[in-house]
C-alpha cells in the first residue's frame, strides 16, 4: 500500500526548530495541485530542493530518512522555478516513486488543515503555531486545534467464495470498491461496517476481522478494513444514492486490481487470492 515505503522511515515528530537544508524538499501547493517535476508515469517525480525557496516561507513537516520536507507557506503564484510545474495531486496515486507519493499525500493532509484553521473557530483570532507540539492555538482564547483526521470503515462482505464488489456513483474514483463509510459520533468502526453494510445493500454481518489499515491523507482520511461475512440474506438492496452497482463476484470472476496502492484494492487483491482467511498478517503488511 501507498504508506508501506520501506526500507524508507518516515517520521513525522513534530519539530520547529530544524533549520531547513539546502537538499531537503519543499511541498507547495496551489488548489488541487503540487509543485514538481517529471509525470509520474514514464519519468518519476521529483520534488523542488529548499535551495529554490525563502527560508523564511517554510514549515518543517516530517522527515523521510535524513531528508526533511517542507511546506511552503508563501503565495504559490510568485513560485518559478525551472523544470518544475503545477500538477494535479492526483498525480501522486502514480506511486512513482512511492516514497514522494506518500510524502505529497501526507503533506497535502497537513496543508489542507493548517489552510482551514487559520482563524480560530471560537472567537475569529488568527491562529499561531504551537512551538512544542503539533497544533495551531488560539493566543486571545487559549483554544487549541490538532490536525483533523477522519476515522472511516472499509468492509469486505463475504458470502462463502463471493465478494461484495461495489461501485461508487457520482465519485472521481470509478474502479472496483468495497462497502465504505466515516464512522459517526458515538460508534466504534466495528458498529461503523454494521451500519454501512445494512445502509447501502441492506445486508446484516457477523464474524468482523480486521484486515489493515491505511493513512489516506488527500482526503484527511484513517481508514480501518474489515473482512466479514454476510449474515443470513445475501439478497442486496442497494442505496442508489451512493452506489452505481453492488454485486457478488467469486474469487475468479473478481478482476486483479491493476496496483495495490489502496487498502480496498489489497482486501480485494488478498481476498482474490487467499479467500477469506487472508487476515493474520496479509491484509497487515500490505499484501503486495
Ligand atoms: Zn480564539
């Protein structure tokens, strides 16, 4: 999966005071879109150095090995720098190479929340950065505001040698999918994949096993998957709202997804392979 960058290390304790070097990276975002170079297709990316930038614009975010990456805070329209272009953060789903990739998404997750927070919610004060953790606070009111990271449920229904394969509707991402949703307040993600399971295709499921779990930064996500199987009816009854198709597949019917780069597309992967008792350290370590 996209965070299995091994033998790389990413670390990401909170620091102010590294002084940036002139070959770590820099982040710079504009909208959707990230500054770097290559396609991510037949030439890999690359990330701007901070040797192209104003120190003084840029905020530690975590390290990759002994290389630190930054963002840049400063207006994106005043950055040219040669050899270097905005792209769609979609690029990043390339996995070439995965290292930059996961870092981007990371980045992005970061970002999008320091972008949002930028006044305080509870009286309207700019906000400033807190110099001993991770966190954004308030200096008129005193509030404090971590960065946002929504917990969501992906679950692989099971009925014998058949899998739940879904597809989304009105969603950019048109490839196979599993049962997914955000856990809401007061449920734990065991209650969350009961819940979803029974909302989109009507079907009620027992025996939970978790299967992984995956930071998902371009949309601030941590996602927790589960295998489970199909508790009595398996006739489904689908919520045409958010759901294009639903259907059964067995394992051989169910394509081979094209990169493992997702947990859904590990569980369906795994659960191609290995059946349903793929759990115990496949769905874990990735699978790929
Ligand atoms: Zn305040």
């Amino acid at each position: 999966m996209l965070q299995d960058i091994g033998p790389h290390v990413f670390r990401n304790e909170f620091s102010l005071k590294r002084p940036p070097r002139a070959s770590d990276w820099v982040m710079a975002f504009r909208d959707r879109n990230i500054l770097v170079s290559g396609n991510g297709k037949d030439v890999p990316l690359r990330l701007p150095e901070v040797s192209s930038f104003d120190k003084g614009k840029l905020l530690y975010l975590f390290s990759a090995d002994s290389r630190a990456c930054y963002l840049y805070t400063g207006d994106p329209d005043a950055l040219g720098i040669p050899g270097f272009s905005w792209q769609s953060t979609v690029t990043l789903r390339s996995e070439n190479p995965r290292l930059i990739c996961f870092a981007g998404f990371t980045a992005w997750h970061l970002h999008s929340w320091y972008i949002t927070n930028r006044f305080c919610g509870k009286c309207g004060a700019e906000t400033a950065h807190s110099e001993n953790e991770r966190a954004l606070f308030c200096p008129r009111c005193g509030n404090i505001i971590y960065p946002r990271i929504a917990p969501a449920v992906i679950v692989g229904i099971t009925d014998g040698d058949r899998l739940l394969i879904t597809r989304y509707r009105d969603r950019p991402y048109r490839g196979p999918a599993l049962i997914a949703g955000f856990c809401e307040i007061g449920e734990t993600p065991e209650q969350t994949a009961s819940r979803e399971a029974m909302e989109e295709v009507g079907i009620r499921i027992r025996d939970l096993t978790y299967a992984g779990s995956q930071p998902w930064g371009l949309d601030g996500n941590l996602l927790m998957g589960f295998m489970a199987k199909a508790d009595g009816n398996t006739r489904i009854i689908r919520d045409e709202n958010e759901l294009a198709e639903a259907v059964w597949l067995s394992r051989e019917e169910i394509p081979e997804p094209d990169t493992v780069i997702s947990l859904t597309r590990t569980m369906i992967s795994n659960f191609k392979r290995h059946g349903f008792n793929f759990g115990n350290g496949n769905g874990i370590t990735g699978g790929n």
